[in-house]
C-alpha cells in the first residue's frame, strides 16, 4: 500500500473529475492520502473531502503566499478547524523566497511570512498537531524558526535543501518528504541526500497536481500530477538506496501513519 503524503485535490485541476479519481485510488493500491489546505477556503475544502474518503486525511493551515491576507480572524477559522478528528497536521506552512525576483510586487514580505509560520507553529504546539512546512529558498531563516519549536513534530515536505540542513532536521527528530522531483534527470543532488538519510525518516508525496515524475511528465501537453503516480517516488528511493520497491512502499507507509497518528488504512 502506498501513502501519498502531500496532495492538494482541493485544487481547481481536479474540478472535472475530483470524485471519480480519489474513488480509484484504492483499487491503485493507494491506501492513504493526506490534503493539506493552503488557505482557509482549501483547508476547509480539504476537511470536507477527508469526510468523504475514509482513506483521505487533511491538515489544514495558510501557506506563505498567502499571509498578506492572514489575519487573527483567518487563525481562529485555522483553529477551529484543526479540532476536527480528520485533521492531522498544521500545513501547509512555511516561507518562500522563490518570487521575490520574479513578482515582488505580490511577494509577501519576509518578515510578514516569519510572523506568521512562528503563529501557526505556535498554534500547532496549542493544538498538539505536528507540521507540514513548506521552504523555498528560505532554508536558513526556516531552520532558525523550527529550531525554537524543536518540541513539535513535522516534515519538511518536497525537500530541496542541503544533506548538512536535512541532517539538522533529522535531529529536531523530524522528516523529510520527497516528490517525483527526485526522478527528473537533474536529481543528483537529491539522491546523494537520500542514499546517506535513514529510510526511516522519510515519506513520499506527489504534490498533486504539481510536479509529476517522470517519465509522465514526457508525455506530450502539460501532464497533471496525482496520487496515481506516487509509485514512481518509491521506485526512485528504492533505486537510490539499493532496497525493493515494495521495502520503501512499506517503511515510507509506516513512516507516514507513525507521524500522523493514523493507526490503519482508512481508519483513524
């Protein structure tokens, strides 16, 4: 069984045919999947698909994107939310630096995504939820915030840094979550991180509807990404650290339903 640990069905790709597609998953031996909202309307959105599917989980949270628009009022609706018993995580939450360059004029501000991920850090630890941070060429100003809430659990999801940063957060006690990333041809320094890391220690993800493995992404026209292809992780990781397909599909599982407290497929 596998568990794809960071997809966003709450997002406009999946309009035409959102039922029908998760429906399929258990028949694909995808036995878990965890939505992470990324504002309040999707994490709502997220929490209500959870209800649907007995094998989908949500975490709900503002990514820092969006933290322009994020008030006390927008963390209280956060709250609430995170009470519901389907809700796993606070996530998506982080700091990305990624536009600044490229859209400035809509780019929050450093400082305004720092104050908002040490809040919703701080709510998480409130509500006793672990993480779902998100860093984009952010990777020293959001080591330096996790470190002060080294008490929480949480994951560093489609990890992008350094083997010396994952090493640090692998001694917060944390995880590291990759995606289909790791399987383009540029990945190389994505597998000399994963052949040194503890397979104990991490979990895959598709990042639905964004960026699928390859070699779908190949395909001619613009390939949308889904739990579907969440194998082709496990394979790369297997490949990367010389273990069977079906050793990664389990240990990344377990791994999965360890850190979000679910004890079985489809049941919490």
């Amino acid at each position: 069984m596998l568990f794809d640990t960071h997809a966003h069905y709450d997002d406009a790709w999946f309009d035409a045919d959102r039922e029908q597609l998760l429906a399929s998953m258990p028949a694909h031996g995808v036995g878990l999947i965890v939505n992470p909202g990324c504002t309040v309307e999707t994490s709502e959105t997220a929490v209500r698909l959870a209800e649907r599917f007995d094998f989908v989980y949500a975490a709900v949270g503002i990514h820092p994107e969006y933290s322009m628009g994020a008030g006390e009022a927008e963390l209280a609706r956060i709250r609430a939310l995170s009470a519901h018993p389907r809700v796993r995580a606070i996530g998506e939450i982080g700091l990305d630096y990624y536009w600044e360059k490229r859209s400035p004029e809509t780019t929050p501000p450093r400082e305004r995504q720092k104050e908002l991920l040490r809040a919703q850090l701080e709510l998480a630890r409130e509500v006793g939820l672990p993480v779902i941070i998100h860093d984009r060429e952010a990777h020293e100003d959001c080591l330096n915030i996790v470190r002060d809430f080294s008490d929480l659990r949480g994951v560093y999801h489609c990890y992008s840094g350094s083997l010396e940063t994952a090493k640090e957060i692998l001694a917060l006690g944390w995880y590291l979550s990759f995606t289909g990333v790791i399987t383009y041809g540029r990945a190389k320094k994505a597998r000399r991180i994963i052949e040194q890391l503890p397979i104990e220690r991490i979990m895959i993800e598709t990042d639905s509807p964004y960026l699928t493995p390859e070699p779908e992404r190949l395909q001619p026209g613009r390939v949308r990404n889904s739990s579907l292809y969440v194998h082709r992780v496990a394979e790369r990781i297997a490949e990367f650290k010389g273990m069977t397909v079906d050793e990664v599909e389990r240990i990344t599982t377990e791994n999965g339903k360890r850190f979000f407290d679910i004890d079985g497929a489809g049941g919490a």
